[in-house]
C-alpha cells in the first residue's frame, strides 16, 4: 500500500484558503523594503517578522555558521512579496519557513538537514490547486490533491517518478502519490515545486486523439452494429 494513501482522509475537509498565517491579518498598508548589501538571515526573519506582525521561532545556533546575504540591489514589496522573499532566501540558506500555530500567527524557521527537519512535512499546510498555483513563488510546506480530467492517475505518478525522484532523501522533496482512485493524485512538497509539477501534470492532462487506423475501425463497428440492429428489427 502506498505510504501516501492515508494521507487522503485527512484531505476530505475544505482547504484552508489562507498561505501564512500572515494573511488572516490585515495586509500592512507600508511597503516591505531590504536595502542594498549584506543581510543576516536572523536579521531578514526579524525584519519580516515586524512588517508581517507574526511570531516567527527561531534558533539562534542553527544560523551562526550562515553566510549573510548579499543584496546588489534593494527590494520593495507587498505582504505577499515580503512571504515569497523571505521564503525564498530562507531556502537559498538551507532553512523552512513553517506554520506552528495559524490562528495566533505563530511561525518557525527550521533546518532543512537539521536535527529537525521531518517536522517541515509534517507542518504541511493543506491547499487547493488554485492557491498554490496562484502563488508559485511562495516556498512553504503544502499538500494537495490534483483531480485529473483524462489520464489515469497510475500512469501520471510513474511518469513524474523521473522528476521527483531528483531531489529524493531531502525532507523538502516533491513526493506524487495515487490515492486508490484513478483520477487523484497526492502531490506534497515546498509549493513552489509543488505548482510546478501540478502545472506539468495539467499540461500533459488531456484527451488523446485517435489515430486513423482507430478512427477507421471504430467508424466499421459503428456500422456493423447499425447492419446488425436492423437485421433484429427485420426478423422481429
């Protein structure tokens, strides 16, 4: 049995709508701004941190060996700029940024190859399709299910397998399970690989065209039937 299938009962309730626990506040009306130069990255947490009003955990020994970051030129955002940056540099500096507690806006910043680092998946937010791919750039733990028109979902997850298989043994990996159902895949992963491979799937998600040799034989079925309906209602 596929580890991921009891994910799914978990999935049933309605997603939440929110990405971080930033957005169940109001969206600060100033601009989010980082200079040009060097940033520590405890700094750039605590900078993020004040302009989102949310706690956001760290611990101070997991970044003294961290190279601070260079900015050549200065950056000015929204919220959600101020979510994608932070989180982008976060993972450029070997961190994850997760969800404690949503409701209180309470955050933690964890170590990818920490001592840790299981508990990033295990914060995994549960979204719909549409938020993830409405926000591609953000890199935070998520899960979805993708429900898919015209493949069988067997076939989608042995065809990604060359794809997630790249990163497999990092905590941070994509992972594409079945579900049991043979139009649903389980997709878990940081969202910004995780809308990269939803759009993947989409792309290749479509009805196959049938061949002239098909096209023909089904055309002679058809016809054969209609020879053999008549025949039944002549010898009625």
């Amino acid at each position: 049995m596929n580890i991921y299938t009891p994910i799914l009962a978990f999935l049933i309730p309605a997603f939440a709508p929110s990405i971080c626990a930033q957005e169940t506040k109001a969206t600060p009306a100033k601009q989010f701004a980082l200079p040009a130069g060097e940033i520590k990255v405890m700094d750039l947490i605590d900078q993020c941190a004040a302009y989102l009003d949310v706690n956001i955990l760290t611990t101070a020994s997991d970044c003294v060996s961290v190279q601070p970051i260079r900015l050549h030129k200065a950056i000015t955002t929204d919220a959600s700029g101020c979510e994608e940056v932070l989180t982008s540099l976060l993972s450029r500096s070997g961190f994850a940024l997760t969800v404690v507690d949503e409701k209180h806006g309470l955050l933690e910043v964890l170590q990818v190859n920490g001592p840790r680092n299981q508990e990033i998946l295990m914060r995994s937010q549960q979204k719909s399709v549409e938020s993830i791919l409405a926000r591609p750039n953000l890199v935070v733990p998520v899960t979805t299910v993708l429900t898919l028109k015209h493949i069988h979902a067997g076939a989608a997850h042995n065809s990604m397998r060359v794809f997630f298989a790249r990163s497999s043994g990092s905590p941070t990996s994509l992972h594409v399970a079945t579900s049991g159902s043979t139009s649903t895949l389980i997709i878990d992963g940081m969202q910004n690989e995780v809308a990269r491979a939803i759009r993947m799937i989409q792309r290749s998600d479509v009805k196959a065209e049938l061949d002239e040799q098909t096209k023909s034989l089904r055309s002679r079925l058809s016809d054969f039937a209609k020879r053999i309906k008549s025949l039944e209602q002549k010898l009625k």
